[in-house]
C-alpha cells in the first residue's frame, strides 16, 4: 500500500473518531464549545486527507501530465477540486489562458 494512503487511512480514522465522538456529545447535550472542538478536530482530519492527496497528485500525476505536454488540462483539474473544496464557483469551461 502505498504511504500516502496509509497516511490518509490514519486521518481518516481520526475523523470518524471525532465524528463519532460530535454525535454522541450532542446526543448528550454537552457543552457546545467542547463540541465545536471536536467539529474542529474533524475538520482539520479532513484537510489533512485533502492535502496529503493533492500533494501526491501534483508530486506524481501533475509533474507526468507536464512530461507528457497535457499539464493545462490536469491543473485545471486540480483547481476545479480546490475551487470547490473552497465553495468556489467553477470559472465555467474557460481555459487556463483566460486568466
């Protein structure tokens, strides 16, 4: 298994934790700031995921679609993922070019 899923597993697994442990604090009616951190504790495994994935995209199939001459395409792609992760609007077909 490559490291990176290992690495993204491990996150993963943080994240279910802290989800799991979101529901049953506010099935309990805890205090909500102690909730809000365990929201924050999930968010920050999810963007751990997130970077570690597009780390490893740009590090291998990014640098081969700039090998290959296809590196317009594959950062558009890239950007789409980040501009949506970010609730971004999508810049609609336009090619890189349009600036």
């Amino acid at each position: 298994m490559p490291e990176v899923c290992q690495h993204c597993g491990a996150a993963l697994a943080l994240g279910a934790i802290a989800c799991f442990r979101c529901g049953r604090m506010v099935e309990r009616e805890e205090y909500c700031m102690d909730i809000l951190q365990q929201t924050a504790a999930l968010r920050a495994a999810v963007d751990a995921v997130t970077l570690m994935l597009l780390e490893d995209h740009v590090a291998g199939c990014l640098t081969t679609a700039v090998r290959t001459g296809q590196a317009e395409v594959y950062t558009e792609e890239v950007m789409e993922v980040v501009r949506r992760s970010m609730g971004r609007p999508s810049r609609g077909g336009r090619s890189a070019s349009d600036g």
